[in-house]
C-alpha cells in the first residue's frame, strides 16, 4: 500500500507497534518548553498488532483534521497522560482564586472522589466507572444528595479542564434523583419553651432574632452596629457576609426594635459587633444555629425549621404592613417573594412550603 505524504506512518520496533505523524507544536516538551508555531513529528506506542496501530493512527488524523478547521485544539496522547487528581486540583485552585465561600464543603466532597479515584487517568473515568463509585458511596450509608454534590465538584472539574483546552471535551456525569425536601415547621410554642431555658438575655435575641429574620447564624453574627440606621431603624447584611453573595436591609419593627433596643441598652463600646462576646457572640450562641437546643421538656427542633418558620413569620409582619409598607399588603408583589428576600431564601415557596 503507498503511503501518502503528510498521512503518518506505522512501524515496527522490537515487539511494539508505533506511529508516527506530525502535529503544530503546543509546548511542554523536551525540544519546545512553549508553542513555537512549527510543526513537528510525534511518535508514541500503539500497539502489539499492526491493526492497533493503523487504528490508532486513524483516530490522530481525526483529531488533527478537527483541529485544522479551527474546531477544537489537538491534544493527542497529551490528554491520556491526565489524572482525575489534577482536575480536582485544578478546581480547588479555581476556588481560591475566585475566593468562593464553599471551599471548605467543595474540599470535603472531593476528598471521597481522591480517595476512590486515587491514580485513574481522566480517560478511565467511565460511566460504568462512575456507576461503580455511586454503588460504593451508597454502599457506605451517603445519602444521594452529597452524591450529587461530590459528582457536581467532578462535573465543574471537567468543564474548567475544556474552557482550558486540556481536555477535547468534557464528558457528562451521571446524578441521582433527589427525594430530600425538608418538610415541617418550628411553631411558636416550642420555640418560647426553648427560649425559656436559655441562659441568658443576649442568647435569647440572638435566637429571637434568628426566628423573626431567617438569618444565619454566621450573618447574624457578622452584623455590626455600623450596619445599624437609627435614624429609620433599618439594618443592613452587607453582600460579603451573606452566604447567597447577595445583601438585603431589614426594617426593625415589632419584635426586631424591641430586639435592638435591648442591645443597645447592652452595647460594648470596645467592640464594634452587635453580638458581643458575653451576648449573642458567645461561643454558646454560635452552637445554636447548628444543633438542637437540648432540654428535656422540649423535643429537638432543627435550626433549619425555625428558618423555615421565620418565613411565615415575615409574612404575618409584611401583611400587617410592618416591614415593606403597603405595596406588599396590596398585592403588588407576592408575600412569599418579600418573605424569602427579607430571610435570604432562594426559593419564594419557603413560606408556604409544609
């Protein structure tokens, strides 16, 4: 068979197949540390057989067909040499450079996926492969939703490697339904009989406040009496200290003036935080946002439920006209939308889901 000029070639060495072809110069090698622009020949292993190595040689053609429309970068045998590890590498990096706030929860998702993927090339992630991690997953008692949310880091991994070029494309990753929507709410009663054997006035509000706003905790704590307008008796959680990276005013009426006018009357003035370290900043205080408050005549309600609660609880106040004025009050804009922009929800059904 005549070869074509330009096409590659095949040979024999030894016991092993090899091909050979010639591809633009991208860098990283011996001869070139940076794309010089010139084309050069490449030679790699294909095979025991001639017809892996014919094969082979095909799919470089291919690649490099592709790349000469302008389509997609040839990667060649570049891109086989890649380990998942560096992907996940990769994104942690993206993380701290665009400094998210889920860096801590993204390191301890992917800390699963480095321990049962621990020398696989990209290329051996299959979707069996993928399967056989989430019967492994299951297998252990983790729920489908921190499945998801570990598969998600390996999806984002994938995608920021294509944006790259380090990979032709990005394969898809498989996810599980999720059947995890939170149901039920913290009524009032038992949260006045928990808040009945909390020890002292500045962890009451700081749980009174988290009840009546929605808050998190941390954005609770984060607030500062700079944040404070005494003039309208507004106070603001600046975008930084919000988890959802978006921030919201807060109009202090009812129960919320009352709230602030007792820490007022408390205020430290060496120290610039609403929640003082013998109030609301207590250590005490910050464990009340993330576990059950323990006594024994009262169940163990979950912070999320109270939060959920407050979504109803904002609505009874927009619909008294306490917070947003009239315009929520006429039907201007629906409650749940005003109560899940007051608490920092993302869904407009918190205040009405059960």
């Amino acid at each position: 068979m005549t070869r074509i000029r330009g096409m590659g070639r095949v040979f024999q060495r030894g016991s092993r197949w090899w091909i050979a072809y010639y591809t633009p110069c991208q860098g990283g090698t011996d001869r070139c540390a940076t794309a010089c622009g010139r084309v050069h020949e490449v030679r790699e292993p294909a095979g025991t057989t001639d017809g892996d190595a014919k094969k082979l040689l095909k799919i470089r053609q291919q690649a490099l067909a592709v790349h000469r429309t302008g389509l997609r970068p040839f990667q060649g045998p570049r891109q086989e040499k890649i380990t998942l590890a560096e992907l996940l590498d990769g994104l942690e990096r993206d993380h701290e450079i665009r400094g998210r706030k889920g860096l801590p929860q993204l390191r301890s998702h992917l800390k699963h996926l480095r321990d049962y993927f621990v020398v696989d090339r990209v290329v051996a992630v299959t979707p069996t492969r993928l399967r056989d991690y989430i019967a492994h997953r299951q297998s252990e008692g983790a729920a489908d939703a921190t499945i998801n949310r570990e598969l998600e880091g390996m999806q984002r991994a994938f995608a920021l490697a294509a944006e790259a070029g380090t990979l032709v494309s990005a394969p898809r990753v498989p996810s599980l339904r999720e059947q995890n929507a939170r149901q039920g709410f913290f009524e009032r009663g038992d949260f006045e009989n928990v808040c009945s054997h909390l020890p002292d006035d500045g962890l009451r509000d700081f749980v009174r406040w988290f009840y009546w706003t929605g808050m998190r905790p941390g954005e609770i704590r984060s607030l500062s009496w700079a944040d404070f307008d005494q003039e309208t008796y507004t106070i603001r959680l600046h975008a930084s200290d919000a988890k959802t990276g978006f921030g919201r005013a807060i109009a202090l009426v009812g129960e919320l003036r009352a709230i602030i006018e007792r820490r007022l009357k408390a205020r430290r003035l060496d120290c610039p935080l609403i929640s003082t370290a013998t109030g609301i900043r207590s250590a005490t205080a910050g464990r009340v946002g993330r576990r059950p408050v323990q006594t024994r005549a009262s169940p163990s309600p979950r912070a999320r439920a109270s939060r959920r609660r407050s979504g109803r609880c904002v609505c009874s106040m927009i619909s008294g006209e306490l917070l947003c004025g009239t315009w929520c009050a006429r039907g201007s804009i629906p409650l749940s939308r005003c109560a899940s922009a007051a608490t920092g929800h993302a869904r407009y059904s918190i205040a009405t889901t059960s």
